[in-house]
C-alpha cells in the first residue's frame, strides 16, 4: 500500500486479471477463514470487516468441490438479506461469473447448466428450506437476535446427509446459541468447530481513526463485540450473575430419589415447561429437561408428555402463569398434571429470587439444554441512548422458558435454599 496526500491506497477485494479470472486479496483474517477445514466454520468480527463480501466466494468453492445440489444462504431478516448479502451474491454469480439466474419471488438462484440451486432465506421465516437436502450453508449475520436457535437446528438438519459444511459470518450483538453452540465448542476443542476472530480494521480500507473513536465513545464491551468480534457481557443482561464456566455441566441421569419440580408458561402458539431435579445431598437445582414444542398440542398432549418425562420420579411441586391464568391450571389439573399459581405474582420479584439462586451458583444447567441457555444469555433490558439498561425488558414475550423458570424457582427463598458443590464434571 501506498500514501498519497493522506489517501491509502489498496488493493480490492476482488480483482479481475487481464485473462478474465478472478483474483481475491484476502485480508489477514480472510486468509485464516480460507483455510480452515473445520466443517462448522465462525467468521466473528467487527462491523465493515470484509465478512459478507467473502461469503460468495466461500459458497462458490464448495459449489466447486461438492457438486450438483441445494445450497443454503441465509440472514437474520429478509430486509437485511436485500441491502447487502444478496447483491454481493449476485454480483459474483451473475456479473462476474455468468453462472445463471435470480428468481425473485422463490429467492432461488439457478445455476442454468445443472440442478444445483442457491436458496435465500431468513432466519425469521426458515420454512422454505425445510424440503431442501444441502450441501453446505453460509449464515449471515447469525449473532443477531432475529437469527433463533431453531433456525440453526434446522441448518443441521438439512445438511445432515451430505454432512456438509456451515460458514457463520456476523458481528456480535449479544450473548446466546452462536456462543454456546459454536464458540464454546471451538473453546473446548471440538475439531468440528474453527472460529476465526478479528478487528475491522483487517479490512484494509476501514480507516483507523473511526476504529480509535469508536474505541474512546462506546462502551468497553459495546466496542468489543461490534468492532472486534470478540464475546462480553453487554449491559441491560438480566442473568449477569449466572456463571456459565461453575453451573453448566454435563447431562448425568438423574437418580429416581431426587425431587422434581416444574415450571410452565402457558398459551396456545409457545407453551414452554423447565423441569428441575433437586440433588438432597446438596440442595442444588439441576435444569435437566426443556419443553418448547411449538403450536398445535393439546393441554392433554402436554401432560401426557410431562407423564413421560418425568415417569418414575416423585413431582414436588408445579407452579405456572399468571394470577389471572388459573382457568388454564384448573384445565392441566383436570388432566391429572396441577399447577399451582406462584406465590409471588411481580414479574420483577420473581426475576429477583432467580437471580439471587444464580448469584449463589445454586442452579445448574445441562449443557444440552440449547433453548434455555440462549434464552439465558440473551434475556437483557432495553438501553437508553448512553447504553444504560432500562427497566423495560426487550422483547420479553418472546421468552417463554425464562418465565417457566421464574414461575417455579421464585417459590424458593435463595438464602435459606441448601447449598453445595455439584458433583458432577463441568461442561465440555
């Protein structure tokens, strides 16, 4: 690189040779990106860093390597897909590479030689790809709060035959299942996983004096997630006290002389359930079961479950919804699964008793209880302009295993709970 009269100049991403190809100057932490063989792959990185305009090309060599098939591509919201990762994608299949044909009302790119398809979808409307067999994915903007871990979960499954690969290029926005998923397990080890990390000003024409003001205005950990791609409790996160590296272990069976205990949230599109088991040695919680089972079950179907899981087990107690909700206990009690009505009815109180057992490491988790812990690491309060937490939580409709769990375990007083070490291996 050059300077002239305080202009750098670099050379882009992309270039066209003189003999028609192709050449990519990748940045440092593209180069690291291109190389890794993982087969879950996590560009994690500051904003502007050169992550989607690599996306194409990523897609483009698996097209290459693995031959005629569906491709998946997709981002946390279809309005965010039109503004950027789409034309990136078209510029390199159509103008550049002439490979075929965008169809607009299917978001599907046709190769126009083969079979092989490139589907567009969001992360909020994921039903387009539940028919698709994949041979790989490319994830965009996976760290936005739009982007679900069911969404994920039905990546996985259409690229479980060809047992193809996943790319993950995002921004970090908060704390959840990317984290708990993805980084975790590169953290632990976990060959299937690689998570590549850098600053924005990788990219070289992201100028660095934005870089030093973003660093000297924003919060420490606003600016390490949104410029450096690396993970930090962001204020207005409700469960700060829950230590993910003490209380999240691995699945053990629990023994059939352990106390059982259930929260619920009730309604008819996102009813959801935690089941707890109380180790009487200890005195500690165990959150061993979920329960998100989506729309379309009857109250009878849901205790009929509830009868399954917990079979062979002594259930203490059931708490669930609202003071005004009793008419939907009376109907669960009718079907021979009572659900009493918690005994504090402040949402805040009962976030204040779940806190409290957090905060004296009194709950566990099994590390396997993927929609609760990204729940759990992204339940937070709204910010106000100076990114101080308010009293209003954001989006709390959306979390229905929280409430379950607030539901039952605001029953307990933390301080006069049993305490102890569990006896059980950390996670991972």
């Amino acid at each position: 690189m050059t300077a002239d009269n305080n202009v750098t100049e670099y050379k882009p991403y992309r270039e066209t040779c003189p003999d028609g190809s192709l050449m990519l100057n990748f940045h440092p932490g593209q180069s690291r990106a291109w190389r890794s063989t993982a087969r879950f792959l996590a560009m994690l990185a500051g904003t502007q860093s050169g992550k989607t305009c690599f996306e194409p090309d990523w897609l483009y060599r698996e097209i290459q390597e693995r031959g005629e098939g569906d491709y998946l591509v997709g981002t946390a919201t279809f309005p965010l897909l039109e503004l950027k990762l789409l034309p990136e994608f078209l510029n390199l299949f159509i103008n550049l590479l002439h490979l075929g044909k965008y169809h607009e009302s299917k978001h599907i790119f046709q190769f126009g030689a083969s079979k092989t398809r490139i589907i567009f979808f969001s992360a909020t409307n994921p039903e387009g790809i539940e028919s698709a067999t994949a041979r790989a994915a490319v994830l965009d903007e996976a760290g936005q709060k739009q982007f679900r871990a069911e969404t994920w979960q039905a990546v996985q499954r259409r690229l479980s035959l060809s047992q193809g690969r996943a790319l993950f290029g995002t921004t970090l926005y908060q704390l959840g299942w990317l984290k708990n998923e993805v980084y975790d397990r590169w953290a632990a080890g976990d060959a299937g996983y690689e998570v590549v990390q850098f600053d924005s000003t990788q990219n070289p024409a992201f100028p660095a004096a934005e870089f030093e003001r973003a660093r000297s205005v924003l919060p420490a950990w606003k600016f390490d997630m949104f410029y450096r791609g690396r993970y930090a409790r962001p204020a207005g996160l409700i469960y700060d006290a829950f230590n993910e590296a003490f209380c999240k272990v691995r699945r053990f069976d629990i023994p059939k002389s352990w106390l059982i205990y259930s929260g619920h949230d009730f309604g008819a599109a996102n009813p959801a359930a935690v089941f707890y088991a109380q180790d009487p040695d200890t005195g500690l919680f165990y959150a061993w079961r979920e329960y998100l089972p989506g729309a379309g079950r009857s109250i009878a179907q849901h205790v009929e479950e509830f009868k399954r899981v917990t079979a062979g087990y002594h259930v203490l107690r059931r708490s669930g919804g609202s003071h005004q909700e009793d008419e939907i206990r009376q109907g669960y009690a009718a079907h021979g699964w009572p659900i009493l009505e918690p005994k504090l009815s402040s949402v805040e109180a009962q976030i204040d008793r779940v806190y409290a057992l957090h905060k004296l490491n009194k709950v566990m988790v099994f590390d396997d209880l993927r929609f609760y812990l990204d729940e759990k690491m992204s339940f937070s309060r709204e910010l106000d302009a100076d990114y101080q937490p308010t009293d209003r939580i954001e989006d709390e409709a959306r979390f229905h295993l929280m409430a379950a769990e607030r539901y039952i375990l605001s029953d307990f007083t933390p301080e006069t709970a049993a305490g102890g070490r569990p006896r059980v291996c950390r996670s991972w």
